[in-house]
C-alpha cells in the first residue's frame, strides 16, 4: 500500500507561522518516513472559507518551495461524504438533534478540558418536521487506545470526551470531524502529523473511522505549538498575522523559515534557513 501523509490546512484566513510550522513538519516526516505528500483544502466551513485563502495557500507553499504529490478539496467532494453518512445511517447511528447552543451549555456537562459533553437527548426524538437540525453520529462507550509517535500511549474514550458529535451543522455543511475522517480513509492517509491542539480530536476520529470501516487508524504524530516567551499559544494577533503580509513587506522565504524554526525552538539563533535545511533540523527532531 502506498504510504502517505497529508497537509490539511483550511482556507479560513492567509497562512501564517502556524501553518508554516506544521507543513515543515509535515514534510520531514514524508522525508524521514518516505511518504508521498497530499495536499487538502479543509474548506468544509463555507461561511468562512474563501476563494482568495484557498489560492494564497498554493501560491505561499509554492514561494517555500512545497511540493506535493496530489490535492484535493473537500468542497468538490460532498457525494463521497452523502456515502459516508448513508454507510452511518444503515448501520442506525445517526440521529437529528435540535438543542440550541444555549440548550447545549445549560443541559449537559462539561469534560476536563470544558468541552460540552453531549448526553443524548435528541437520540430518542426521532426525525420531526422541519426544525433546524445537526446530524450526530452515536459514538460507542468505549476506550480508544492510540499511540502518539512523539507523545506516547493515549486511553481516551469519546462518550465521556464530547459524547454524541455532529457530522453535519445545522446549514447542511460537513463537519471537521467527520469530513477529515471520511477524507483520511477515501485518501488512503496512513500517517497523521499536525498540531498538538487537534490531539485531543484523535480518539473520536479513530472511533469514527470504525464506524466508517477502516480498522486500522493511520499513525500519530501531534508536533508542538510555536508559543510565546511566556509559553502561551499563539496570540490571535500573531496568527492573524499573515505570511503574505511578510512577503509583501518583502521579507524572504528563507528569513520566515529560520524564524519559525527558531520560535519552534528548533535552532536557537533567528538566523535564515532555505527549506531543505529547515526540513532536515525537523527529521532531526522527530
Ligand atoms: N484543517 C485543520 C486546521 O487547519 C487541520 C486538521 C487536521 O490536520 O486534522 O487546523
């Protein structure tokens, strides 16, 4: 089977150091690994998504030097994620829910990281009329054990992380847990590297992936954040600061991945580095 890793931005706002984190990460791994590269325009949220995001993240990769193997986008594949749900639905594990999202904060708890912990109580409802509506899928009350290749071993068990999750909005729209699932098992995905802030994401798309057919998960790896001095995330200004804003200041390609790679804490001086070098102290890290 062919090996493949993915890079799945989505085309919410221009790419910034985040992003340009995380593709460095992700094409060490395809180098250490030998996996080909697929790039996928996360676009499932069509209210945010917009034209001018999608070309900027082919033309800032391609200004890096990027290359990939083959491209998808998920707006030009709502007939694969209709089978996926249908797959779902015979098996009986999707229902309507109508809560508000007043109704959702007020009436279920909420887990340790304060994710709201859906309890079910649409799933006996049934489909009535018209009323606006999520489609969530019923997850199994099971633990999820997964390894993370930098983390280690993970025991998560959905049904006490988010419960219930919606695979569809209320606007008909694919979510990002189910669009990426039924992605990375149609793409043939087998090695996962992105942020660790989509960690905890990991067991419930297992869980789905499943439900979905695919026995076995692709590999882990979630790759630190680029954080501030006082080891916080990225502020919301520093991420809607944009890669493209830099080049148009005209600062280069090689000045943007030393200092991504130095606030990543990969090399300890801000100096320029071109990309084959940036992707080798990456292979070297993982
Ligand atoms: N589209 C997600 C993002 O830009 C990445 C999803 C993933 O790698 O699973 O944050």
């Amino acid at each position: 089977m062919e090996r493949k890793i993915r890079f799945a931005p989505s085309p919410t706002g221009y790419l910034h150091e985040g992003h340009l984190l995380s593709a460095l990460y992700v094409w060490a791994a395809a180098k250490k690994w030998d996996l080909s590269i697929h790039l996928r325009i996360e676009d499932h949220d069509r209210g945010r998504a917009r034209p001018e995001y999608i070309e900027s993240i082919y033309d800032d990769l391609e200004w890096f030097g990027f290359r990939w193997d083959s491209q998808s986008i998920q707006s030009e594949r709502t007939s694969i994620y209709e089978t996926a749900l249908k797959t779902l639905e015979k098996q009986g594990l999707v229902y309507p829910c109508y809560c508000s999202r007043k109704q959702l904060e007020e009436e279920n708890p909420k887990s340790e990281t304060g994710e709201i912990v859906y309890q079910g109580k649409c799933k006996a409802l049934g489909m009535t009329a018209d009323a606006p509506h999520n489609l969530r899928v019923i997850v199994p009350d099971k633990v999820i054990t997964w390894h993370d290749m930098r983390l280690g071993d993970f025991s998560e068990n959905p049904k006490l992380q988010c419960g219930d999750f919606p695979i569809r909005d209320r606007e008909g729209q694919w979510t990002y847990q189910f669009a990426v699932c039924v992605d990375d098992i149609d793409e043939g995905i087998t090695h996962i590297v992105r942020g660790e802030d989509i960690r905890s994401s990991t067991a419930r798309q297992i869980a789905l992936m499943r439900l979905l057919g695919r026995d076995t998960p692709p590999l882990y790896l979630h790759h630190p954040l680029i954080v501030d001095p006082a080891g916080k995330k990225l502020s919301k200004r520093e991420r809607a600061h944009s890669i493209r804003q830099d080049r148009d200041a005209g600062i280069s390609p090689e000045i943007l991945l030393g200092r991504v790679c130095h606030k990543a804490g990969l090399q300890s001086a801000d100096t320029p580095l071109n990309l084959e070098k940036a992707i080798s102290i990456v292979v070297h890290s993982l």
